[in-house]
C-alpha cells in the first residue's frame, strides 16, 4: 500500500525535515502513536526508535530506523514490526516564504495479511490522513524548534 501526501510549511527546509524525520516529535502529530523511545543519543542516519501504534485498536510494536538523511533534502525512515514493513519518504524543498513538504508513506504486510491490502488500507488512509493533519498543525505550532541554535547537532549515529 502507497499513500502519498503533500502540504506546506513556512518553516525553513532544514528545520522541516528534521522536525519530521526526529520520532522523538512523532506523538506531537500522530494521534495512533501511543509511545515513542529513542534508542540513540544523537540524531542522524542510523538513528532508531521503538515505537508503538494503535491500529483498529490493536498495538503494534515497531522499531523504525533512519536509513536515510541529507538535511533539508530528503529522509528514508523505515519501520519493521513482525506482521509488516513500513518506509516513510519525506522531501522537501524551498517554496516561496517556506517550504513544501511530500510525504510518501508505503506499508508492506506479511503473507497472508497482505492478501486483505484493499481492506486494510481503507483504515491506513484515514491513519496516514489524521496524521498529515497533525503534522500540518505541528509545524504550523513550532516556534524555538525551528530555531537550529536550540538543537543538538545533527551526525551520523554512532552507534551504526
């Protein structure tokens, strides 16, 4: 299953990204994350995050992976759970005043859930739509986040 998105922010590249791509934010704007643990002490490719959604009710554990990141560009984000995979594609790029953001979700279920995709994808549309709403408001909200002076720096994990 693919869903792809696009909004605006009026946030910086730079910043739009990195307050996407870093999970430890994720509750802030996805109402079906329940919990969200960051597993390294710096940001960056390599970074992970054990995080835990709500799904027709039922929790699903995943552990989600920054595979890819070239700041105000582009990030890869992907998410393994025992029933299914998820890549999270986020780029970004200047726009007038701010930035326009295009969020591709894509989510792969084991054999034989895969076999009920149509199904299950009606419930993944209304995820992926709540939660592209909450992102818009969450970005729309930050203020000093936005200010790169006020985060840690961004670098490779080094735990990878």
């Amino acid at each position: 299953m693919r869903f792809e998105r696009q909004i605006y922010s009026d946030k910086a590249p730079t910043a739009v990204l990195r307050l996407i791509t870093d999970f430890r934010y994720l509750r802030s704007w996805d109402d079906s994350v329940v919990s969200v643990e960051s597993l390294d002490k710096v940001f960056g490719e390599g970074s992970r995050y054990r995080v835990r959604v709500l799904f027709s009710g039922n929790p699903i554990d995943m552990v989600y992976t920054v595979s890819m990141y070239e700041a105000g560009v582009r990030a890869v984000i992907s998410g393994v759970a025992p029933k299914a995979r998820a890549t999270d594609t986020i780029e970004v790029e200047s726009s007038g005043e701010g930035t326009k953001i295009k969020y591709t979700a894509e989510i792969d279920m084991a054999f034989p859930f895969n076999l009920l995709d149509p199904l299950l994808a009606i419930g993944f549309k209304k995820t992926v739509d709540r939660a592209v709403a909450g992102l818009q408001r969450f970005l729309a909200s930050q203020h000093s986040l936005c200010d790169e002076s006020l985060k840690p720096a961004i670098g490779q994990n080094p735990s990878k």
